[in-house]
C-alpha cells in the first residue's frame, strides 16, 4: 500500500509487480479492494497492476466541495498518477462502474498519458449531447418513477441511509444487481422511495464473504460515504467540460467487458447491443459479454475477467 501525491490531494494504491503500469479504477461503493483478485494476476504477468482508492474513498483525499468530484477533477488524479509512478511511459487503465466512465473520458481527454483502455460493466457511449440529469428525468422523475441517481442528486439524504449500517447498505446493493439474484423488479418503484425500499435480503454468494464485507464495512464507517455519493451530483459540471471533445473518438485499443445480466451493460435498457455502440465512439474496442453476470463483473466472474484482461493487454 502507498500513499501517492497526485497535485492537490493523495491516493491511496495497493501496487504489485513491476513493468509496464495498469492503473485499475474502482466504482460506487467499492475500493482499490473490488480489484483484489486482478492484482497479483497482473503482476504475475509482467506488469505494475495499481489498484487505487478514488478521490473520496477509503485512504484517499476527501475534499468537501461537490464540484470537487467533478470528472475533470478525477481524470486529472489520474494523470497526476501516472506521470508519478510512470513518469517515462503511458499506462495503460481498467475501471469498473463509476470507474469506466473516468477511464473512458481520461483515455478521450488525454491519449499523450493513457495508450490502452478497459472498461467493465458501463459502455463508452461518446460525448454526452446533454447531461444526464435531463435523461433521468425525462424517463424516470417526470413519470414518476423511482431512479437511483435522482435519489442521490440532495446532499445528505442517501448519506443519511447509506451510514446508518454501511455493511447492510453495501450487501444489499451489491446482491441486487449481482447475477445470482433472481429475477425480480427490485427497482421498479415510486418516486420517493428510499434507495432500500423493496431490495431483496442478501443471500450469501461466494464472490462476497462475510470477510469482504467486513472490509466494505470498516471502510465506509471510516471514510462515510458523501465523497462517493458527489460523484454523482456533477452531471451538468461533466457535460459541459466534456464539449470541448465533441465529436471526438477514442482512438487508443480498448477493451468493453460486460455482463448479460447487468442493467448498466444495455445503458439501463437503451441500448441492445453495447459493444455496436462503442464501435462508433471506441472504434479499435474489442468486446466481451459474459453470460449471466451481473454488475459486479470482476469480482463476480474473477478468472474469466483476469483470462480476457491479461491477453488483451499483453497483445497490445
């Protein structure tokens, strides 16, 4: 574990190997942890796998500001990241989640730091035309219908319920949109429902132990979790930073892995074929949809991600 200046705040990153860097970016609400079954395959192959805590988690910098956790800003900790630990190469990077996103639009914004890029779960869609708020609220709020993100849009209100049994929160999210839950309309709610409300109880799986969660637990009672939930009230900050690149495409190699049976896979039902979509915005991307995994894809199916990972990465 290292503490690593990035500018204006630190990371926290759990590095292991030595060779080319893979910086791995974690989603909501996870950690540098969630990548723990990628680190030593990894370095075992040949490279410096550096699994971090994102701005706001766990032991990295934890600013107070919103617009702190804007997206310009997280890319920005990437780069820092990279010309510290990798000052003479680009690195390569793999996020999950939030991560995705933050890898995508830093491999957009800065191809001179980053000459590869995985993403798992979330699909490259390309440069917003509007920011995501509008989209929520025009297929979710307006007809008043529940969505996560407009639930998180009041600082303090998913803080409030998230905080009062941080381990409760996380195994109920996590088991919800896994792939061993079943079938049900778990989200299908009203609008001012509590992000709980109707989830299903957790039934024990083996990709999270009771030791995992003791983990997820102790680092959200330390850290809280209004760091996390930011990331989420800058959509219009993000939109408008990323018209600069309108039109722009990714043009480094990228990887897309996904889950048959993760909602954030198909952009929530928009889309039915992502890695077709990612062509037109990513077009060297090589895709992978694994049956019958849910959100969680790399702790869910570990071996199966590690296998595709390694040799994509090593074929570039």
């Amino acid at each position: 574990m290292r503490t690593v200046s990035v500018g204006d705040l630190s990371l926290r990153c759990a590095i292991e190997g030595e060779g080319p860097l893979v910086i791995m970016v974690h989603g909501f609400p996870e950690s540098w942890y969630s990548w723990r079954h990628q680190l030593a395959p990894l370095a075992e192959a040949g490279f410096t796998a550096c699994a971090i805590d994102v701005r706001g988690y766990g032991g990295s910098g934890k600013p107070e500001p919103v617009d702190a956790y804007a997206m310009e800003h997280i890319v920005g900790d990437l780069v820092g990241l990279r010309k510290a630990l990798s000052p003479d190469r680009p690195a390569m990077l793999v996020g999950h989640d939030w991560g995705a996103p933050i890898v995508w639009n830093s491999a957009l914004t800065h191809p001179e730091h980053f000459r590869a890029v995985a993403g798992l779960s979330v699909p490259f869609a390309g440069v917003p035309s509007r920011p995501f708020t509008e989209v929520f609220h025009e297929h979710f709020t307006s007809q008043g219908k529940f969505f996560y993100q407009e639930y998180f849009q009041e600082p303090g209100v998913a803080e409030a319920e998230a905080e009062k049994d941080p381990r409760d929160w996380v195994s109920r999210m996590m088991y919800s949109i896994s792939g061993d839950v079943p079938p049900g309309e778990y989200w299908s709610k009203p609008y001012g429902a509590t992000f709980l409300e109707g989830l299903p109880d957790p039934q024990p799986v083996d990709w999270l132990t009771e030791e995992d969660l003791d983990f997820y637990e102790a680092e959200f009672k330390q850290s809280g979790f209004r760091g996390p939930l930011n990331r989420y009230r800058n959509h219009v900050d993000d939109y408008e930073w990323l018209q600069t690149w309108q039109g722009k495409r990714i043009e480094q190699p990228a990887l897309f892995i996904g889950g048959t049976r993760d909602p954030a896979t198909y952009l929530f039902g928009a889309v039915e074929d992502p890695i077709a979509l990612m062509r037109m915005f990513a077009p060297k991307v090589e895709g992978h949809i694994l049956e019958g995994v849910g959100h969680w894809t790399q702790q869910e199916r570990p071996a199966e991600v590690n296998r595709l990972l390694i040799d994509w990465i090593q074929r570039l």
